[in-house]
C-alpha cells in the first residue's frame, strides 16, 4: 500500500513560456473535446473504454497534426481524465442524482494539463531563495517558488500545471509514498480516552470535541462583504469588454482568498489534532444533506467539513495517528450515557435524557456517541472504569472555547 497526496508551487513563467502553457492548454481542450465527441457519437452498445481511445491517439495525431503537438503521456493523461469524469457521473446517477452529460469544454472551463510518469524534469538546484525550476515537454522550464522540498522517500507520480482564473499560474506534483516509510500508528490496545477524541461537526461551532473543547467558525464577514461589493461592479461592466475581464480578475482574487484561508485554518487544525491525538474519530457526514437545509444555510461556502475530513485522514497517515469515520446517523438523539434515543429539533441546543437525566451540550453529547462508535469500529469496548461524565463536562459552560483567529494566527491550539 502507498499514500498518494500533492505539493502545489506558485509558478512564474516568463512571458514567452506562458505563451507556450497557454497553447499547451488549448490544444489539450481540443483533445479533450474530440474525445468527448468520439464517445458521444459511437454506438451505445459500443462506446470506446479508455484504452480504446488512447489506441486511436496515434491515428488522430496523422489526421489533425495539431494533436502532435503532445506529448504522449500528456495526451493520455487528457483520456484519462475524460473517463474519470465520466465515472464520477456514472457514480452520481447511480446515487440518485440527476445528472446530464459531459459538456464541451469552453477556455475558461478548461485550465490545466497533467503530464503522467514521464515529460517533465524537476531541477532543485537550478533556482536560488527558494526557487526552482520545472521543465514540461514541448514547454520549456517554468520557474516556481519551492516553498517546501519534495520529500526524499516520495515518488513523483505526475505534475500538472494549471491557470487560476485569476491569471496566475500554479505547478502541482502528484506523490506517493511507501506505507513503509511512514510513522507506525499506536497499538489500537493502547488507545483508551485520555489520548483519543471524537469530534462533532456542528453548525454553532466548527468542531466539537469529547474532552470539552470547541473551536469557533472562521469570521469572514469581511471577506464576503467585499466578495459581494466586487460582483455588484462585474455587473455593471459590460460582458467581454476589457473592464469586464478587469473586474472579473478581482472577484476571483476575493474568491480564491476566501479559499485559502478556509483551507489554511483546515490545515492547522486537522494538524493540531492528530498530534495532540493518538486516534482521531469523525462522522462519516452526508455532507450535501446537512447543506441543503435552510436553516444551515449560514457559513455553507466556507465549511468544507469534507474537505476538513480528507486533509484529517492525510494528516493521520503523515503523523501516524489513527483516523477513522464512523455512522453519523444518530450521533445526536442517542444519549450518550443510556443510549436512548431523543428527538431534537435544530434549535434545542441541551441534551436532556428523559431515561437516566443525563444532561449536556446537544454537540457534546453527539461528540461522545462519536467516541465511542470509534472505539467500536476498532473492535474496542467502551472502558468500563469510564463513565460519561468524566470523558467531557456535563455543564456547557465549562467547554473550552478556542477562536478561530487563535488558529490563524499561531497555527496550533493550546493543550
């Protein structure tokens, strides 16, 4: 078994190289277009799999010389990525989605080109000041800031390039590292409820965890204030004018810092947790369920819980802790002391057992339900010698809060 994750880099292409990115991108659209209209124009009892298509690159290439602009695995990187996307359709309709079909792709649409195993060269020591340089077949060498070296035990699997919408350009490296060479989890025997934590993810606050601690939403009031000032000037530009590509920039760039300060405080926090933590549990969330209601309509963009849940088991593979999501369903009827289960509407905050009158925060008491599922899903029993009440506070005003600038600022909570 082997880890798969990425390092991304800000690139900065001389001029004449970004020319050469740019052509790169809209052949590779080209491409990804034709493949889309080879499938949708073959027999439907007869549609060609990925190895077909990549079979007939050959043949395109002598047809529309275009084509042979491309490097090999490039262009098979774009077959891919036209059949992955058309699996992750497969797999929407088959969860009850109402789903179309795969669309042509327009410029704006199509923004990044991945080249797979070979056609690019990583140089570290060519740049200086933490500079250094990658070279793309067919391209040339694009200059990145290399905020953080490749790790030696890591294998480079693909690099991609990609231009955001706000002009800027960004090179990404797909890595894989051994099991092997990763930290050794703790021995599931040794894991007990001073050094485990179940973690709710609640719309009051962002987390909150079963030994009594909270953390507080990101405030970006701010940010979406001046998100929204910006898209009322984009409307009153006319569309496709220079101005108009001006402004557009803008709210992108508003947009794409909204991203990556949520992404910024994800990363600090799931870091804090799994080296505070020897197993971390979280609820398997039905995420697009939880965001449909109206009620849960406040900080929708800027929760990412599966984003959170994702960079949180990565974490957990990187620092050797052990992570692991259990069945939401339930979490916050089911009483965390008895096991009976309560109706709660969303505006009853208190858990309040009407069984054994065990009394709590409602997240608290989900938060503890999540524990113990985390230890079940271990093949561990919840510990005899621990009762509920001395595994967090059963008086909400003892809860731990940690703002959300605390995170930003310093980069971990305090034990």
């Amino acid at each position: 078994m082997a880890m798969e994750y990425s390092h991304r880099y800000r690139a900065y292409p001389t001029d004449e190289v970004a020319e050469r990115l740019e052509y790169q991108l809209d052949v590779h659209r080209q491409l990804y277009n034709h493949i889309r209209w080879d499938y949708t124009n073959s027999p439907e009892d007869e549609k060609p799999s990925e190895y077909d298509q990549n079979n007939k690159l050959p043949e395109w290439k002598r047809k529309w010389p275009i084509f042979s602009k491309l490097h090999s695995k490039a262009a098979q990187a774009t077959v891919a990525r036209f059949h992955w996307n058309l699996s992750n359709l497969s797999k929407k309709k088959e969860k009850g989605y109402k789903v179309g079909r795969l669309k042509r792709q327009t410029p704006r649409d199509y923004r990044s080109v991945t080249y797979n195993q070979s056609g690019f060269d990583l140089d570290e020591k060519r740049g200086c000041d933490r500079f250094a340089y990658v070279r793309f077949s067919k391209i040339g060498w694009v200059k990145i800031r290399y905020s953080r070296a490749i790790p030696d035990r890591a294998t480079m699997k693909e690099v991609t390039f990609k231009k955001e919408r706000t002009g800027e350009w960004f090179v990404s490296f797909g890595l894989e590292t051994d099991d092997a060479d990763l930290p050794e989890k703790p021995d599931v025997d040794s894991l007990d409820t001073s050094n485990s934590v179940g973690i709710d993810l609640s719309i009051l606050n962002y987390i909150h965890t079963s030994d009594g601690k909270t953390v507080d939403w990101l405030d970006l009031e701010d940010e979406y204030e001046r998100l929204r000032r910006e898209q009322r000037k984009l409307t009153r530009k006319e569309y496709g004018s220079r101005n108009y590509e001006k402004q557009r920039r803008k709210v992108a760039t508003v947009k794409r810092y909204i991203r990556r300060k949520v992404l910024d405080y994800q990363h600090k926090l799931t870091t804090w947790l799994v080296r505070e933590y020897d197993a971390v549990f979280v609820e398997d969330l039905n995420v697009a369920g939880m965001l449909q209601a109206d009620e849960n309509a406040r900080n929708k963009h800027d929760a990412a819980w599966r984003q959170f849940i994702t960079l949180l088991e990565y974490k957990g593979n990187l620092y050797g802790t052990h992570v692991v999501q259990v069945e939401a369903r339930g979490t916050t009827k089911e009483c965390a002391k008895c096991g009976v289960e309560t109706e709660k509407p969303l505006w009853v905050r208190k858990h309040s057992c009407p069984s054994c009158g065990f009394e709590t925060d409602r997240d608290a008491n989900a938060s503890i339900n999540v524990l113990k599922r985390g230890f079940a899903e271990l093949g561990m029993g919840w510990p005899e010698d621990t009762p509920v009440e001395t595994v967090t506070a059963t008086d909400t005003t003892d809860f731990r809060t940690v703002s959300a600038s605390h995170v930003v600022e310093t980069g971990s909570l305090p034990s």
